[in-house]
C-alpha cells in the first residue's frame, strides 16, 4: 500500500496531469500535455516532432490505462494509479521503457542529455509553470556535470515512481510539488 508520502507525490502529478479538473486521467489529458509541449517548442502541430510527442504521451498513457484502469472505463483514477505504484517494484521493464520514451520526448535537440532548459519546458507542459525548477535540476543532476544522462534519467524516473524517501533526487523529477 502506497505510503503517505507516495500518496502525496503521485496526487501532485496526477492533478497536474488532469487536464480538466475531474479527477480522471483520460486520453484526452495526455493529448491536452502534448499539445501544451508541442507549443511550448513552437512546433508546427502537423510536423514530425509533434507527431513523435504524440506517439510517445499517448503510448504511455495506453501502458497506463492497460495497467491501470482497473475497470476498463479507459479513465483512471488517483486510487488505481495508487494500486499500479504498489506493484511497480516488479515491473522493470515498464518503468524503465517508460523512462526511455519520456527521456526522448525530453530531449529535444537528440544530443543524448537532458539540459535545464529542457526539463522546465517538460515540467511546465504538465504542470502549467517550471517556477523552483532552477533550484531542483542541480538535486536531479546526480553527477554534478550540469545535464541529466539517460542512465540518471532512468534511475529518476524509477525512484519517482518506486521510491519512498523524501530525500532522493528522483522525488524532484517532475519538479517542486506541494
């Protein structure tokens, strides 16, 4: 069972990511966070960037309903996202080929590391602001080498989604949360 500091960080981002506010993730939220992405990189909606961001937000959103959506009304609440995070720490293959696609969506120009600038564009796509990021990249940057590489991407990303300490870096991934 989800802790409470688990609960916490996982409704954070879930409320971020409920576009219209009606306590369901949807397909259309995850279309909604890419078409906010896609903007703020002034992309052409019909160029092949914004097509791979939509492949890459909706291929996860379809791994989390397939997951997820318990009752296969293809909406999914707080409490079955919960009850997906509790059986995260056998699911490897999820997290970390989630992290991937999340990293390529992240890293725009394809250099192969994720830049600050890169990360606020992702975290105000899903949260609607990157304010305190300037703060949290140094915290997510484990090696101090002012980027994130895959490998640190990956071992975020999993932390975030599978950790339980207030302390580790992966908690700050999608940014300062309440």
């Amino acid at each position: 069972m989800a802790s409470d500091f688990q609960r916490r960080k996982i409704a954070g981002v879930f409320g971020a990511m409920d576009a219209n506010a009606d306590g369901f993730l949807e397909a259309a939220d995850f279309a909604a966070v890419t078409q906010r992405w896609i903007g703020l990189r002034g992309w052409d909606p019909e160029s092949a960037q914004s097509t791979r961001m939509d492949a890459i937000m909706m291929g996860w959103w379809s791994g989390l309903a397939a997951i997820a959506d318990e009752n296969r009304d293809e909406k999914v609440s707080l409490d079955e996202v919960l009850v997906m995070v509790d059986r995260l720490p056998s699911m490897d293959a999820e997290i970390y080929g989630t992290a991937d696609s999340m990293f390529e969506a992240i890293d725009e120009n394809a250099d192969g590391v994720i830049q600050l600038d890169e990360h606020k564009q992702v975290v105000e796509a899903w949260k609607g602001s990157d304010a305190g990021m300037d703060e949290v990249f140094p915290k997510l940057d484990l090696n101090g080498d002012g980027h994130l590489s895959r490998e640190e991407f990956r071992e975020l990303w999993s932390d975030f989604w599978r950790g339980d300490d207030p302390a580790a870096p992966g908690q700050w991934i999608f940014g300062p949360y309440s």
